[in-house]
C-alpha cells in the first residue's frame, strides 16, 4: 500500500529534511500564518488527505485568541486523522483551540524537529501497514 500524507508546517517549525519512505509521499505546505495554516486544512479535507501532520512552531497568544476558533473548526471538519508536532506540551492544539476531533498523536520535543518528524512519519508507516478502522 501507498499513503500520500500533509505535512503542513509553521514559519517558526524551521527547515525540515524529509526523509524518503517507500510508502509514504509527503505533500508539504508551508505556512507562514495561522490563518494559512487553517487553509491548509481545509485544503486536506478537500483533496481527501488520509493523514495530516501539523509542525505549527509557536504561535503568538494574540494569534491564537484571533484565529483560534478557525484552527478549532478546521480541525472539526478533517475528515482524517491528524498528528501534531510541538516543542512543549503547552502549544498544543487542545490547551488553547480546545477542538472535538483529537489527535491521534501529540509529539512534543524540545528543539528537536527531525525527532517529532520521524515519530510522526512511524505512525504513518503503521497507517499503511494497517489502516484505522472508521468505526
């Protein structure tokens, strides 16, 4: 099997290497605002994304008060399981967009994006191998 994931990436993620995987293509978008990064989901639910990695960076408080409700209801409407990626527990989505749909996973490492990466990418491997049952 074959999974074509999102792997969509804030301004201060900072430069990733994507390693290549035999059942994985990555589609990356970057994503300079909070805003775009909630046009990225939007545009994963439309192209049927079966996975979608966020690598956010820090957001400022001022842009998660503003656009948090949008990144809340983005994150509601994926149709697809979604992992996030983080430096600190303390950004993760559920701590501020409080949002109904969960992650599957959560990966928080300190200043180490090419560690939350390859988990993230594990965890999609394990998808291909053995697809989540919707039900």
């Amino acid at each position: 099997m074959f999974m074509s994931i999102v792997l969509l990436q804030g301004p201060a993620a900072g430069p990733v290497s994507l390693p290549p995987h035999a059942a994985l293509s990555i589609d990356l978008i970057q994503c300079d605002t909070l805003p775009a990064m909630v046009g990225g989901l939007h545009l994963a639910r439309r192209q049927r994304a079966p996975l979608v990695v966020l690598d956010p960076g820090a957001w400022s408080a001022r842009d998660c008060a503003l656009h948090g409700a949008a990144l809340r209801d983005a994150l509601d409407a994926l149709d697809a399981p979604y992992i996030e990626l983080h430096d600190h527990s303390a950004q993760e989505f559920a701590h501020w967009a409080h949002p109904q749909h969960e992650a599957l996973a959560v990966f928080n490492v300190d200043r180490d994006a090419a560690a939350r990466l390859t988990m993230a990418l594990a965890v999609a491997a394990r998808l291909v191998a053995a697809p989540l049952d919707p039900h």
